[in-house]
C-alpha cells in the first residue's frame, strides 16, 4: 500500500458552527486522526467534485483521542473554503493526514508565550488547551483586523483560556498589532520562555525579530500554499539556514513548525 493510501480517511463531520463572520468550527469523528498534536494539519478536500482540484491545508484545532475526535477551525478566504463552509452534518469529508511537525518543548516548565495573528489562532489554541490542562504556565496573545473578525472571548473561555486581545482599528482590546505585545512582554521579561507563533508572514518576521533581540527561543508555524501535502511537489519550499549556508526546506514535510532563528524572511 502506497503512503497517500495509508494515511487517507473518511471522516464523519458532526457539527459546522459559525463561531465568528467567516470562521467555521468543524467537529469530527476522526479516530485515526485524533493522536495529532498543536501544529500538525490535515489536507482538506473541500468539495465533492474535482472543483477546486487541489486541497486545503487545515491546520488542527485540537484532538481528543479518548473521544476519537479532532476540530478543524476554516476561516473563509477563498472559493475552496467557502465551498467547505457549506458542508453539512451528517456529510463525510476526505482527509489526508495528520502531516507536518508539530510544535515542540510544549511540555516544558517554562512559560510559553502563544502569538496567533487571525487564523493562526487554530493550532496556538490547541496548544493553550494543552498547556492548560497540563498545569503549565503560558500567555496567548491574540491579534486581528477587528472584533467582528475574531472569535469572541466566549468561546476561549468556555476552556478556561483568556487571551489578551488586540485589533487593528480598536474595537476590541488595544488598537495596534499583536507583536506590540510580544514586544512589550518581551522588555521585561524574565527568562526562561519560550515563543510559539502562527499567522502571516510579516508578523512572524517581527515575532522572530523581537525574541532574537530579548535571546528568547522562537518556534513558528509558517503558512503556505499546498499542492500535494506529502512533499513530492515542491510547491511550499522555504529558505531556512543550516550551518550558515540557505537552503530550501517543505513546510508540509519538514514544517510547518520551524525554528524562528533559521527562517530566512528576506527570501
């Protein structure tokens, strides 16, 4: 058997919730699935025919293996996701998967500092909910364009989780950008932490930036665009140096957690 055959599934969707505009909670029953950590994801096919053609990444909202079953977390943003947004309860969904690194060191003693900007929330909150039940100390820093757009603090506490939440035209929290957070956490900080970090490109670039000025190690989940998912395309390479020199590297296969030191944003 083939490895995309191995690691196929048929999954049962139990429940599409509309938690904030555009923002879909997907609950699965997915038992082969649900042994999947923070920061892995699985590649969606999104509709029932061959349009689109190719899939979406999704990154894992949590897992519950006791229960066998994952969440899913789609933010609408193109045609694919929006087709995936009117799946139904009681459909099943085609899933490959789980794929990639997840984040590591989250059983660690240090306090982590989580850094989600929009749908980077997905796998940061798995991670807080782990830490979380785990007894480990952490702080989630969250950021968006505007409250509307964001889950509201109902559904983080309903886990016994509580943000600090900032939007860019200030209707909800603090106006700004998420890593004026970070930075200002950041300035006095007493160390040992660690960060863990998913969202766009520029902002993991300044989250990098700012925990390579305080000496604190960084972690971050890149996004990309995916053909196949299992590495063979070459489509989501990224350059990252090893040993002084760059190289490329897949975010589906070696990522989609890289260490923030070795991510070459500049390229």
């Amino acid at each position: 058997m083939n490895r995309r055959a191995e690691i196929a599934h048929r999954c049962l969707l139990l429940a599409n919730k509309e938690i904030a505009r555009g923002w879909h909670l997907f609950e699965l029953e997915a038992p082969l699935l649900a042994h999947a950590g923070p920061g892995q994801f699985v590649h969606l096919r999104t509709g029932s025919s061959t349009d689109p053609l190719l899939r979406r990444p999704v990154s894992i909202h949590y897992a519950d293996p006791a229960a066998g079953r994952i969440r899913l977390l789609i933010r609408i943003s193109g045609s694919g996701t929006a087709l995936a947004a009117r799946r139904k309860a009681g459909e099943e969904l085609d899933l490959l998967g789980p794929f990639g690194r997840g984040f590591p060191f989250l059983d660690e003693t240090a306090p982590a500092l989580l850094v989600a900007g929009g749908i980077g929330m997905a796998p940061l909150f798995f991670a807080a909910v782990q830490r979380q039940r785990a007894g480990l100390p952490f702080e989630f820093f969250m950021g968006g364009q505007s409250d509307a757009l964001l889950p509201p603090d109902e559904y983080f506490l309903a886990h016994g989780i509580a943000p600090l939440i900032v939007t860019e035209d200030g209707s909800r929290g603090g106006r700004g950008l998420v890593t004026a957070l970070l930075e200002e956490r950041l300035a006095g900080a007493v160390k040992p932490l660690r960060v863990h970090a998913c969202g766009p490109a520029p902002m993991l670039a300044r989250v990098a930036e700012l925990a390579r000025s305080a000496g604190v190690p960084v972690h971050l989940s890149l996004e990309s665009r995916m053909a196949c998912g299992v590495g063979a395309c070459l489509g989501c390479v990224v350059h990252v140096n090893v040993d002084g020199k760059v190289e490329y590297r897949r975010v589906c296969r070696d990522g989609p957690i890289f260490d923030g030191e070795a991510v070459c944003f500049d390229n």
